[in-house]
C-alpha cells in the first residue's frame, strides 16, 4: 500500500470513528433525556422533544440536532486527524 493510500485511510477511519462516536452519543442522549427512558415509541418521542426543548423546539427540533450531532462529530474527528498529520 502506498504512503497516499495509508493517509487516506486515516482520514476515513477517523472521519468515521468520529461518526460512530457521535451517533452512540446522539442515540444515548434521546434514551435518557425524555420522560420516558428507553429506546421504546415514547422514550424516543420524549427524548427527541427533550433534546429539542433545550434550543427552544419540540421534537422535529430535537431530531434535527441529533442528527447534526454525527456529521459534526465526523468532521471533527477528520479535523483532528489532518491537524495531528500536519
């Protein structure tokens, strides 16, 4: 494998390690911050209300933020990885 193939594989496996990292985070979040803890129709119901609730939304707020959260986690894990390669 060349030396531009391995530097592109870094930058996938953090972009995506980054990913992984916020989605657990995002799922984690809506199970435990509705009414109703668990990964049931009402505690991600609850959950996205809650997590929307903190930016002044309900819950179509609550599922724009968790799913913003992953693609910002990704980015940063790839921003991380080209300031460490620098």
């Amino acid at each position: 494998m060349s030396k531009k193939e391995e530097d592109g594989l870094g930058g996938v496996f953090s972009t995506v390690g980054g990913g992984l990292t916020g989605a657990a985070g995002s799922v984690a979040a809506v199970s435990a911050a509705g009414t109703v803890t668990g990964l049931g129709a009402t505690g991600i119901t609850s959950g996205l209300a809650a997590v929307g609730a903190v930016a002044g939304g309900g819950m179509a707020a609550g599922l724009a933020i968790t799913i913003a959260a992953p693609l910002a986690a990704a980015a940063a894990g790839y921003g991380l990885y080209r300031w460490l390669k620098s």
